[in-house]
C-alpha cells in the first residue's frame, strides 16, 4: 500500500504481504469498526492492540466512546486473540481545571478496576502542548483551564497513578519522557518486541529504533494518517480541522 510519510508526508509504499511484515501494532479507541481488519491482520502476521481509554469528561472528548463500550472492546480483544494481545493506554495525562491531580487518581482507579481482568499492562505519558494542541484546545474547548506544570508535579501524578496500576497487578510504563521516569514507572516500548514475540510464539528480530528521544520502541514503518480521525479530542495534535475530517468521513 503506497501511505505518506507522517513525518514528511512524502509518500512511500509499505508492503503488507504475508512474509513482508513482521507484526502489526494497532492504537485505537474503538476497535468494533475493525474488527474484520484483525482478522484479515492475523492471517498475515501477530498484533498487538495498545487501547487508549481515559474517560474524559466530554468537553475534552465529544466524539469518543463511552468507558464500557471500551472495556467490553478490550475484554473482546482478549479473550479472543490472548491478554498479551492488548495494552490499555491512558494517555495523554492531562492537567486542567477538569481533569486536576485528584480527577486522575480516582479516575484512573476505577479504570484500573474495570480493565486489570484483561490486560498486565497501562501506558502513560503527560500531555505535551503542542502549538496544534493549543490552538484545537482553544477553538474546541475554550472554558477549560490547561496547564503545564513543573516536571515534579507531574513526576509525582505519573508515579502515583503507577502506584495504583501496581495494586491492581498491572505494569505501569512511560512513554518517550525519561525525565518523568521514577519508580514504579519503566519506560515503554509501545511497539514491544518481547510482547509480540509471545503473541507470535516465535522470536521477532528487530533493532530498538525510537521515534523520537526517549522512544524505547523496535523499528517500525507507521501507516497511519493525520487529520483522519474523527472522535474530536480538544487536546488532540494529530488533527489540524476536526469538522473537515468530521465532513469527509460522513461524505466517505
């Protein structure tokens, strides 16, 4: 399949046949609309799922499922390809006058309660405000009050939320933030090796190659696109007009 480069939008073709792809590794919130696409996936390669599930308030996230739509997605998930199979992101932690330290400590309790049956891991990192992530916060959810606090705050949330992953036997990880890392916090591999390994019953060769500093990930081709999302997160960076992607998707 011939996909622009996200990072230079110079396109490049990616071949997805059997033998030319090594694992898949799939983000969503919403796995239902393409839960043929798994199928077909497995028949070419192993995946993983990383499921992001924050449970926003909706100012924040107008277009995203609700929490037990994504909880029965994800117990779906592993009960039929394996629990190794997916990773519950709760990602990007965000500070504002919604969501303050106290919202994500009982929020994220109750997720931990609701999804730890399913997975052994959560993925975090601390929301980076991005100009394209102040600019869509500003137009989309203007009465909201964001704030970038020092890296000690944010350390202590992020090592608190840790905390209670680890009560609820979980494994929490950071990504791409190693100046955020204490314990228990490890740094993520989000496209895992090991975890695809296992899933594949085999050893899956290939070299750590991060994104971006402090990207502990394996080397992978992404074929994602930008400005193609439609769940409308005020806080997203990925989506430069949301009612143009809401448009060409319900004209699509």
């Amino acid at each position: 399949m011939d996909v622009p480069n996200p990072y230079g939008r110079k396109p490049w073709r990616v071949s997805l046949r059997p033998g030319d792809v090594d694992a898949f590794v799939f983000w969503t919130r919403n796995t239902r609309p393409f839960r043929d696409g798994l199928d077909a996936a497995r028949k070419v390669a192993p995946f993983m799922v990383t499921y992001t599930v924050t449970g926003y308030p909706a100012v924040l996230e107008r277009g995203v499922p609700p929490v037990d739509h994504a909880v029965r997605e994800i117990a779906w998930l592993a009960r039929t390809f394996g629990p190794r199979a997916v990773v519950w992101r709760y990602d990007p932690v965000i500070w504002s006058d919604l969501t303050p330290p106290a919202f994500h400590r009982r929020n994220f309790m109750q997720l931990a309660e609701h999804l730890a049956p399913h997975v052994d891991e959560v993925t975090l990192s601390a929301a980076t405000l991005y100009a394209k992530t102040t600019r869509n916060l500003k137009r989309l959810a203007p009465q909201v009050v964001v704030e970038d606090p020092e890296s000690d705050m944010k350390r202590e949330l992020l090592a608190g939320l840790g905390r209670i992953a680890v009560d609820h036997g979980l494994k929490p990880t950071l990504c791409s933030q190693p100046h955020l890392l204490t314990d228990p916090l490890r740094a993520a591999a989000c496209i895992d090796v090991a975890r695809l390994s296992d899933i594949a019953g085999t050893v899956i060769g290939a070299r750590q190659k991060g994104n971006r500093p402090g990207c502990a990930c394996a080397e992978s081709r992404d074929i994602g696109r930008y400005d193609s999302c439609a769940h409308g997160c005020a806080y997203c960076y990925a989506v430069r007009d949301h009612a143009k992607v809401v448009l060409e998707t319900d004209s699509g």
